[in-house]
C-alpha cells in the first residue's frame, strides 16, 4: 500500500513505464486484490462482436501489469480503477474524479508530443537517476503525508459510523440537537433556554478547544450517541474526502477519531492497551499497526457510555466509572506534560454522582445537551413528513398536543431525539398522536400495553402521580415504550415466504434478551476476566446459551458430548481391529490397559471441556487473499511432507518392520505429513503485519492434553501389532504425543489465537467458524487415524471409521462454543423463550430498528429500550411463554443465576 493518504496519482508519470507502475502502485494501495476479485468487480463489457465478456480476464490483467512497452486501453483502465477502489471500500461518489484522473494521465501520454531541445548531455543509463514523480508518482511536493494505517482505520471508521447512525435514525433525518456550558432549561420554560451551538457545529466546536478533552452529558434518549457519531464523522471527514485533515491534537497531528463503548472496558486494563485492542478487534487493524498509532497519539479516542459500566440502580458510588476517569486521566498527549485529546458521554444522574464523589475529566470542556424546543420538534416533523407524506396530516396534532394544555408534560416527554422518534415510528404505523400522548392518567395501568395481561384495573396512575407534569410526562413515555414494539413490528414486515412476527413473540423475545444482558453484566461484574463481549449491552450470539437455563444446557452439553466422545473413542476401537471384545474377558494385559486408559482419558477430557462455564469462539481469519493461501498450504505441504516421511521411518524402525515396509512408511508419512502441512498453511496465512498473539492468550492446556492423548492413541496400535517391547512402545507412545502436542500448538495459534485480518466482522462469524474450525481438526486427524486403519483394515472400513471418528472428534472437542450455542438455543426455542431461527429474528430485528449492529455484536437500539424491557422480565414468570404477572417466587433456575452473579 503507499504511504499516501490519497489513491495513487497517475499525472505525474512521465512515460508509459510510469503509467503501468502507477496502475501496480493502485493495486498495492487497494489491498493487493484478487485477480479474481477484480474480474468480479470490474464487470463486464461489450465485445466488438456485441457479445458480452468481462472486462478484466485474469489473464488480461496479469499480462497489462506486467509489460510496461504498451499504453493500457481506456476501458481496461477504467475497469482496473474502478475495481481497486471500490474493493477497499473507497467513496463511491469520489470515484468518478479518481477515474477522471487516469483518463486525463492516459491522454497526455497518448498524445504526440515534441521533446524539448536540451543543451544537457544526457547521462549514462547506469547513472540516470528517477525523478521525483517517477519514484513516487503519487505524492505531491509538499502535500501531507499519512499512515496507511491511519488512512485504513479512518475509512473503516466512517463506515462503521454511517451504518451507525442510520441504525439509530431510520435513515438521514436527524432532530435539532443543541448544548451549551449549563444544563438544560428549555423544558420549563417552553423553549426560550439558551444554547452555545448546534450539531452541525460539533465539530468545529471541538477543534477550538485548547485542551481536546471535551466531556458531554445530557439526559438518557438526549442523544448524545448521536452527537459522539456526528462529531467522529465531522472529524473524519477529511480523511475520507482527500481533504487536508485539520489538526485535532497538540502540534495539529493528524487524529483519526473512534467511537468506543465504555461498558466494553475492564477494571485494571491499562486504557492505551485496551484502545489499541478495540482497533485491532473491532476495526481489524494489525495489532502492531494499531499499538503504533495509540502510542503515537494518532488515534482521538470518543469514549461512549461512561455511564454504562456500573448497573443500575446504584449501590454506592459509580466505582467502574471512577476508575475509567482515573485511566483517562493519566492518559497523556504525545509529550507526556499535558492531558490527552480524549471525548466522553456520560448521563446527568451519572455525572452528578461522579461530582459527589468528587471524580472528574481532568481538563475537560463540559457541554450539557438541552431538550428540544417546539420550534426544533416541529422543524423536525417537517423535514420527515413533508407536504404529501401520508402523515403529514398529524404534525398538527402534534404540535396541538405540544401546545395544548398538557403541553409542559408532553414538551418534557418529546424533548428528546429518542422519545421524538418513539413517537414518529408508532405514528407510522398508524397510530393516533392523540392517544398517544394525552396526559390523562386513567387508562395507563401498570406500565403495560392496553389489553395486555398484566393490566391491573385497581392500580391508577392517577392515585400515584395526581396532575404532577413530570409524571404525565413519564405516563407519556411509557406509553410510547409500549407502542414502539408493536409498531416497529407492523413497519417492518418479513419476505412474503415467511410467516409475519407477532408484536406479542416479539415482545417476549426482546424481554428475555433484556434479562439475560442484565443477568450478563452480573457475571462479567464478578469475575476478574470476563470473556469477550460478555458486558450489559452487548448480544452475542455464543454467549446466549443461558437463556435457555444455565444447569440445564451445561449438563445437556456435557451428556452430548460424552456421546460423541465415547464414538469418536469406539470408531477408533474399532478401526484399529487390535483389540476384539472377547479378549478382555480374560482380564487385562499391560498394552489393553493402556489403550483403554488412554481412550478413557480424553473421552473424560473432551467431556469436562464440554462443561467449561463459557466456551469461546475464535474469530479466525477473514480477507486473506486466495494466492497468499494457496502458497502457505503449499509451503505447508512441502514441510509436512519430509518431516511426515522421516515420522514414518521412525515407525518403521520401532515397529522392527514387522507391520509395514519401507515404502509404505514413506509414502504414508509424507501423505499424513503434507495434509497436515497444509491444513496449517491454508489456516494460519493472513496479511502482512498480523502478528500472533501470545502463548498464554491462545493456548489451553486441556485442549493440547487431548491432541497429545490423540497422538499416543495413534502411534499405540502399530505398536501392538508389531509386539513392541516395553522400551519401544514407550518411546513410540511418548514420542507421539510429544509431536501432537506440538501440532496442537501449532494448529490452535494458526486457526484461532492470530489478530483477525477482518475489517468489521458480523456477530455470527465467530461463531460459524467454529464448527468449521472444530470439524478441521477432527479430519485432519482423521487421516492419521486412517493410515493407521489400513494397516489392519479393508479400505472401506478404515475410511467410514476414520469420518465417523473425526466429526465426532471434532463436534465434541473443537466447536465447543458452537455446540454450547445451539443446545442453549434449542432449549430455549423449546421452553418459548426464544425463537428457534434466532439469527434470523436478530437479523430481523436490526432492520425492524429494534437492535443494531455495533461492531461484533448486536444491541438494543437504545439503552431506555432495554431497561424498559429488562424492567418487564420482573414481571415474566419462568416457564409461562411470557404472561406478565408480579414478580414471582425465585425458582431454582433464578436462584442458581443469582448466585452466579
């Protein structure tokens, strides 16, 4: 890739040479792209015959790149560029002038030109020297010059960000957000507070801030997520435009802005490692890149959610919280005598209870978010439901409401982007604004829906609240609360294949969700490292196996997985035909003792794996081009292959010869050798500069324990048939499992424990590799255990022994995670607890604007959401398909979960 922060510049080639070195400079640029993925991307074109072909061939574009004598044609050119950028994801409306570029570098070489007359005598070709625009066609004198890792993580961060906020807005509209110095006073007063700026001018409020530490609070729903994406977007502008990047830090260095979420963040991890592993987890950059640039003081670190990261409601002081202001406090600028450019949103209860305990952003700016006016609601109803928009009929009713007689409480209901958009979505779907947002307390009891279940006719709102407008304001609310599901349900309706969600399913499905967040934050709270993505916010997939009840999945997992050991143990019995079942009738000799042992041991080692308290799914690699795998499988073939070879003679010598022959030794060896050669070599290729994590990071001692018992349960049966003395048959054992040992570090470094090459990956990718990864390692021992089969099995026998016990293998002792999850879910789906296709409803849910996508997980799409149904699981009796009731006896489930807390 160059060192530029704008795509290649091909008007400074001088020649044809310069022209086509530019085109690979793109290339590199780009990614270093496919072949194959750039014919796919370049699209196709219509031949001179009129017949439609593709506008790279492999071929074509490999022989282009190289010759360097021939001025590319126009087409080819056009296609080549376009595919390079969009294959890193560059603008799409920006790459219409980078296309115009090439044509106008191509015609100046394409037209005849007349050299000028030079009284220089030319130097000699050993000393001609590049010219600047030769050496780097794409960098302009003077221009700035940029990391590539920087410029890779700012266009990864606008797009993350834009997916983002239309998450959150439903599309481009976005409410008036205003803030100032002080806190917010346009509720009372009807809109006549006063306000510093406006959110268009965040970004340039920040810039003009001495210190960069900007601290930004405001009510829950007031929006300040949306004001930390619209800032990070305003900042990163630039870098995605090709716009000069004005300074954001100290000597005006070039920051690329991130939005992280708090809650994500672990008491006692140093805040400058835990940045760089949100940019190498969530933005897939190489951990030595990402360690550059937060050391660097390259990154501006948006810190999302102060508030988060302690439960409510509080106990005590916000420790969490007070330990992260502490981290970001000594978080330094680049000269280590000033605090560093950091932002923070944190809630008003929060930050007062922060204040008390006298905890605070040292040298921060505070900017607190006001409520929204009238005038700001109306504006926004405006731009949402223009004149001919089917609901442009109830804006008056809604400005009516605003400015009725209950108009103070529905000001403080709506007075918010969040609470504003609850009401625009149940409006949508049909509903009247009138009843949603009268201030009359007699037909909101309990909390719920009308006609749900859990109405009690006896319990008023009125006898509670009486005409106080801060509790009409708070009926409001829920009243939209409560119609946000059903509506949002309505608005979003599945393909027409598939059968509509009911908003009552839906409903119960979110609240179970809600409750096992809240049940997930008690855990993470209670242990000293918690596993990643176990926070209160974030869903992900393979961690939600408790919802179907934590005793109940743990010993169905661990009764499945016993099954599976205990065939994978039986096929291999079997296979290996040493034993017979008539012969341990007459007791046991030493070899059937061990043989057995060693079955036993990893049957009772994969069993108690299967009973860990939270499986975890590798990431794995992703983006990791087809030619960089194929040469790591085939260098991993060419190691495998002899060191296989010499494993086979070794064999042959300690077996006497007596069971197979010199050729069949070598040609078994190498072939087990160069399968497992190549296996590691496909997995474990990435990208340059994605170094492995530590040992201690990706190994487990148990699962290695169960390769090394692997490996002696292999090299024992060609022994036995051989009658290897006590001294061969324990080198050969020993030996054996010493090399699985070794292959098992080997395999588990490169499938699972190297930084991930992802750009952003989906919730369920861990997740689906697992099964993959886990069924990998079953095979490839498979083949093993099949070149041992056929020392005393027909073909035939050996190969169907040899799969059975490899996926049984492999689903009972490499995809844990993946086990785990689908027996929680099952489970689950069983007791109506969830649905039983639940990626589908989770994808379901992120367009129905229920949940979103943040990075690797999902999440409610607003925290009031999940409280509001974390608050209805108190009223959701364990078993009863989701009625709401008082909150009823703690059960045993309930009790064991508790006590897990």
């Amino acid at each position: 890739m160059t060192a530029d922060r704008r795509p290649p510049d091909p008007t400074g080639a001088a020649t044809t040479a310069d022209f086509v070195h530019t085109l690979v400079l793109l290339r590199q640029w780009a990614g270093q792209p496919p072949l194959s993925r750039l014919r796919a991307l370049g699209g196709r074109t219509t031949a001179p015959d009129g017949t439609a072909v593709d506008a790279l061939p492999k071929s074509t574009t490999s022989h282009v790149l190289r010759q360097t004598g021939k001025l590319p044609r126009w087409d080819f050119v056009k296609a080549f560029v376009t595919a390079c950028l969009r294959y890193c994801d560059y603008p799409e409306e920006l790459i219409p002038e980078e296309v115009e570029r090439w044509r106008a570098a191509r015609n100046a070489l394409s037209a005849p030109r007349t050299p000028p007359a030079s009284t220089e005598e030319p130097p000699p070709d050993g000393e001609r020297r590049a010219s600047p625009q030769a050496a780097a066609p794409d960098a302009a004198v003077g221009a700035p010059r940029v990391d590539p890792a920087l410029e890779l993580l700012a266009r990864r961060v606008a797009r993350e960000e834009d997916r983002a906020r239309k998450g959150l807005l439903s599309g481009y509209n976005i409410a008036p957000l205003s803030f100032g110095p002080r806190p917010d006073r346009t509720r009372d007063d009807g809109g006549a507070g006063e306000a510093t700026a406006d959110l268009p001018a965040i970004g340039r409020f920040f810039s003009g801030l001495r210190s960069r530490r900007l601290l930004v609070v405001g009510e829950s729903g007031a929006g300040k997520t949306v004001l930390a994406i619209e800032l990070v977007l305003q900042l990163v502008e630039p870098f995605v435009t090709g716009a000069a990047p004005g300074g954001a830090g100290p000597g005006d260095r070039t920051m690329v802005p991130v939005r992280v979420n708090a809650a994500r963040w672990t008491v006692g991890v140093p805040f400058e490692r835990w940045l760089a592993e949100r940019l190498v987890q969530e933005f897939g950059l190489a951990a030595r890149d990402a360690a550059r640039l937060v050391r660097d003081r390259r990154v501006l670190p948006v810190v999302d959610g102060l508030d988060e990261l302690d439960p409510e409601p509080s106990t005590g002081p916000p420790r969490r919280a007070i330990a992260l202001l502490a981290e970001l406090n000594r978080y330094s600028d680049l000269c280590r005598r000033r605090p560093g450019p950091v932002v923070v949103t944190c809630r008003t209860d929060r930050h007062a209870q922060l204040a008390r305990a006298r905890a605070a952003l040292d040298d921060a700016t505070v900017i607190h978010l006001h409520g929204l006016t009238v005038e700001q609601i109306d504006a926004y109803l405006r731009a949402r439901w223009p004149d001919g928009h089917p609901c442009a009929a109830q804006r008056a009713e809604v400005r009516a409401a605003l400015c009725g007689p209950a108009g103070p409480a529905v000001r403080a209901a709506l007075g918010t982007p969040w609470r504003l958009l609850l009401t625009v979505t149940a409006v949508e779907s049909g509903a009247d604004p009138a009843d949603l947002l009268h201030a009359d307390p007699g037909d909101d009891p309990d909390g719920a829906p009308d006609g749900d279940p859990g109405d009690d006719p006896g319990d008023d709102y009125g006898d509670d609240y009486g005409d106080d407008p801060g509790a009409a304001a708070e009926r409001i609310a829920r009243r939209l609360l409560d119609a946000y599901v059903p509506a949002a349900t309505e608005l979003a309706p599945r393909a027409a294949h598939a059968a509509a969600y009911r908003p009552a399913d839906v409903r119960r499905w979110l609240v179970r969700l809600a409750d096992h967040l809240r049940r997930q934050a008690a855990c993470a709270a209670a242990a000293d490292r918690p596993p990643p993505g176990m926070t209160g916010i974030d869903i992900v997939p393979h961690l939600l196996w408790p919802i179907g009840g934590r005793r109940l999945v743990r010993a169905l997992h661990g009764a499945c997985c016993a099954v599976f050991a205990v065939v994978a143990m039986l096929a291999f019995w079997t296979g290996s035909a040493v034993d017979r079942p008539g012969d341990l009738r007459d007791g046991l000799s030493p070899e059937e003792g061990l043989t057995l042992a060693l079955m036993a041991g990893w049957a009772v080692l994969a069993t108690c794996l299967s009973l860990s308290p939270w499986p975890a799914a590798a990431g794995g690699r992703t983006n990791v081009p087809r030619r960089r795998r194929a040469a790591g499988g085939l260098l991993g073939a060419l190691i495998g292959g002899p060191v296989g070879a010499l494993g086979g003679l070794a064999g042959l010598l300690l077996t006497g010869g007596r069971v197979f022959g010199p050729g069949f030794a070598v040609a078994a060896g190498t072939a087990g050798g160069a399968v497992f050669g190549t296996v590691i070599g496909l997995t474990a290729a990435g990208r340059r500069g994605a170094p492995p994590l530590g040992a201690g990071e990706t190994l487990r001692p148990v699962s290695l324990l169960g390769f090394g018992l692997c490996g002696a349960l292999t090299a024992l049966p060609p022994l036995r048939l051989a009658d290897a003395g006590p001294g061969p048959l324990t080198l050969g054992v020993a030996g054996a499992f010493v090399l699985a040992f070794a292959l098992g570090v080997i395999f588990t470094i490169a499938t699972g424990g190297w930084s991930r090459d992802a750009e952003l990956a989906h919730p369920r990718e861990a997740l689906h590799r697992n099964p993959i990864i886990g069924v990998g390692f079953g095979l490839t021992g498979g083949v093993a255990a099949f070149l041992v089969f056929l020392l005393n099995q027909d073909v035939v026998t050996s190969l169907v022994c040899a799969l059975v016990g490899a996926v049984t293998f492999g689903l009972a002792f490499g995809a844990v995670a993946w086990s785990r999850a689908m027996i929680g879910l099952v489970v689950a789906a069983a007791r109506g607890r969830l649905p039983l296709r639940l990626w589908t409803f989770l994808d379901w849910a992120c367009e129905a604007r229920l949940l979103r996508v943040s990075g690797a997980t999902y999440q409610f799409r607003h925290r009031e959401l999940q409280e509001y149904l974390t608050a209805a699981a108190d009223r959701v009796a364990p078993g009863d398909g989701g009625r709401t009731h008082g909150r009823p006896p703690e059960t045993s489930e309930t009790s064991e979960t508790s006590a897990s807390r």
